[in-house]
C-alpha cells in the first residue's frame, strides 16, 4: 500500500477475476467498540486497517480499550481485544480524540464521554469538521452537560455524566447518533428510553448496531420501529466476531459486471443485514431481465446512501431516463457527492443534472476518458475508477489515494483483476 498522495491514470478496459470482498466497514467499527467495551478478551477477524478503522481503534484506546494482533494474512487482521478500564483519575489535561475524517467514529464515541471523569476533546480532519453535530448538542443542553464547540461542530470539548430516561433523537440527520446512544445507555445506571422522530432513515444501519450489540450480550428491546427501552446496568460481554464482506465495497464491482466485466466476488453473505444489499436490485432495476430492459426510473438512497457514486456511473450508462432521489445527506460526506460525480462523470461525456436531493440521468451509450479529480472521496475515486472500464484511452484520476480511508488496497486489487492502472 502506498502512504503518500498520488494520482492513477487508467487505460480503459475490463476487468475479469476474483476478488475477496473486504469486511464490511460498518460492521468493524461497531464490532471494534463492542468489544474495546467487554469483559474478558474478544476475538475480532477479518479486519482491514482503512484510515476510518485505525481512528476507531485509536479512540477507543482512551476508553480503556487494548488491540493485539493475533495474526495478518493477505491485509485481513484478526484481534484479540481487552478492556483494561479508562483513566478516572483528573490530571488536570484534557482527553484529546483524534476521529480524522470518519464520520462513524466521532458520532459513536462522542457519548463515551460519560466513561471518563475529565474533558474530552473530538477533533477531526477535513470535511469531518464541517459536518453536522446538533443532535448531540440539543441532548446536552437537555441534560445540562457542559460543553464548547467551532463554529459548525468540532473540536468539540464535552465533560459530565449523562443521566438514565427519556431520549429523543431525530431519525433524518444520521443513524450514526442513534447508534452513539445506543451502545452508551446500556452502561448507565437506570433504564432508559430512546424514541426516533420520524422520518427514520438509514434505519438498516441502526439494524446492524442491535445485531452487533446482541452478539455482544447487551439487550435491546424494541417496542416499535421508533422506540426501543434499553435496559440499565448492562455489561459488554466478550465473544468471537467474524466480519462479514461490505456490500457497500462490492457494488463497486457489481456495478463493473452490470457494464462488462467478469468479476467472482467471495465474502459476502446472502443473508446479510447490510442496507446496501439493494444494489443487486437496483441493477436489475436499470438494466431489466435478459429477455428485455425493464426501467423504474426512480432510485431512493434514503436508506444506503454510499451507493450513490457507483450508482450514478449505472445510471449513466443505462438506457432512458432516470433519477436518484432522497440523497440530501449525501451533500455532507466526505465530499457533496451529488455535485461531485455529476461534475466528473460529465467531464467523461455523461448526462446528468442535479437537483437539490438527487440527479436526474439521460442515458449513453459509452464514456470518454478524462483527467477527473476524487475530491478527497475514497467512493468518488472508485466509482470513476470503474467509470473508466467504460472508455477508451486514458483516464487520470487526480488525487486518488483517498481510497485509503475505506479500502487501502483497491488499486492492487484492481490491476490483478487486469485494470491497466500506472500509480503516479
């Protein structure tokens, strides 16, 4: 894996092998905190160390959190994981946590700061600054908790104790701060409630945290699909976890399939929680059976939101009209993604405009190369990078080592599978 900035440059043409899916991203950050929380020691496999991992297991180290490699093989880690209790004692110096660019780690662990008995301080890189926090600013200025924060969001410096009942959380901002709660209000003393205000989005990533917290032996009871009570005085227990492969990762190479290529892709698992399993149908979608194209021309990414990149260059290529819908989140990732790839994949001869939550896609047949820029998004760099399968000649793609933060090792990959790619 390279570690500095670098562009690539693509000779357009199919790829065809195999490829071991990497685990699901989602799945490792919350499998890592579970069991950076547990007693005893975990067995975490099938971990791969994107930049977004590394500030999970970064930050739970302050919380008391210990992570021993046990074994490496081909990228894919396993970890035995201890929690050895975080620092009670007030030394006067305030806890600084470092999230870099990952949305997941800072709205997880911001409510850790309950664990421990000093200031915490969430700092954050790039676009993570900039994205939205109030949430967790409305909750404590409910519970009286005292805290300084920038302008829009972090650094963040928070201290105090967060009190057992009644929490409301809006459910169309980020399931991330659902989650946050969720894996905190087991540890507090007294039962509590937590009740969505509709509309409740992403709720298949709220799905993944009840699976994990379950494996780790903290009950949630669900009441309906807005309200859960959650038990009081619970303890993390732990367990053995495997990983499973990230379908937000594959249809990357679903997609390249949809447009020509051979690729085999192993790990996933068919019964997978993950929302982003849609993309399969969204394909069908697009593309309609064998016997003949059949078009819905509507793609709703409420609820699998990192799909939009990829999904964009189907749609592109895909016959007739169609549009993506319900992405206004997808304007405060790691980039605004909506504006991002309609602004390269029209450098490459696409058709598409924007509107205020999605695009709107007229069809064509192929692609031309262009230099193209990933605005620091690891999606926005991979989904161009299988753009580019689609033409003919050489495409450059400018700042494309951002695909560390989720998928270290995408560019080896591709070339094995036969990409003609020349890291610059």
């Amino acid at each position: 894996m390279i570690n500095k900035t670098y562009d690539v440059t693509l000779k357009g043409c199919k790829l065809k092998g195999k490829v071991k899916v990497p685990p699901s991203k989602s799945l490792s950050h919350r499998a890592l905190i579970a069991a950076g929380l547990s007693s005893g020691t975990s067995v975490i496999r099938n971990i791969v160390l994107s930049e977004d991992i590394k500030a999970t297991m970064a930050a739970m180290k302050h919380f008391g959190a210990t992570f021993d490699l046990l074994e490496e093989v081909e990228n894919r880690c396993t970890y035995l994981i201890s929690n050895h209790g975080a620092p009670m004692e007030d030394d006067g110096r305030a806890v600084e946590i470092f999230c870099n660019e990952s949305g997941s780690t800072a709205r997880f662990l911001i409510p850790f700061f309950h664990l421990i008995d000093r200031t915490v301080v969430f700092t954050g890189a790039n676009s993570l600054a900039e994205r939205p926090f109030d949430p967790y600013f409305d909750l404590f200025d409910a519970q009286g908790i005292a805290y300084t924060k920038s302008k829009r969001g972090l650094p963040l410096s928070v201290r105090g104790k967060l009190k057992a009942g009644r929490y409301e959380m809006v459910g169309n901002v980020s399931s991330q701060f659902i989650t946050g709660l969720l894996y905190i209000l087991p540890l507090l003393d007294g039962d509590s409630e937590l009740v969505i205000k509709p509309p409740f989005e992403s709720k298949g990533y709220v799905d993944l945290t009840l699976e994990v917290l379950s494996a780790f032996g903290i009950e949630i009871v669900q009441m309906s699909e807005h309200h859960f009570y959650v038990l009081g005085n619970q303890s993390y227990q732990s367990t053995d976890f495997t990983v499973e492969g990230d379908y937000s990762q594959a249809a990357f190479f679903m997609v390249a399939n949809a447009l020509g290529s051979e690729i085999e892709l192993e790990g996933l698992s068919k019964d997978s929680k993950q929302a982003d399993r849609i993309i399969d149908e969204m394909i069908k979608m697009a593309f309609g059976p064998a016997n003949g194209p059949t078009h819905v021309p509507t793609f709703d990414v409420t609820d699998c939101p990192d799909l939009v990149p990829i999904l964009s260059v189907l749609l592109a290529l895909s016959s007739g009209n169609n549009e993506i819908v319900g992405g206004r989140r997808v304007r405060i990732k790691e980039s605004d993604r909506i504006k991002a790839i309609a602004s390269e994949l029209t450098k490459m001869g696409a058709s598409i405009d924007e509107t205020p939550e999605g695009l709107i896609f007229s069809g064509v047949d192929s692609l031309s190369p262009a230099q193209v820029y990933a605005w620091n998004d690891h999606r926005i760099a991979m989904a161009l990078a299988i753009a580019s399968t689609c033409t003919k000649g050489e495409t450059k793609i400018l700042g494309a080592d951002c695909v560390r933060k989720s998928y270290p090792d995408f560019w080896d990959v591709f070339i094995k599978l036969g990409g003609d790619a020349i890291v610059e």
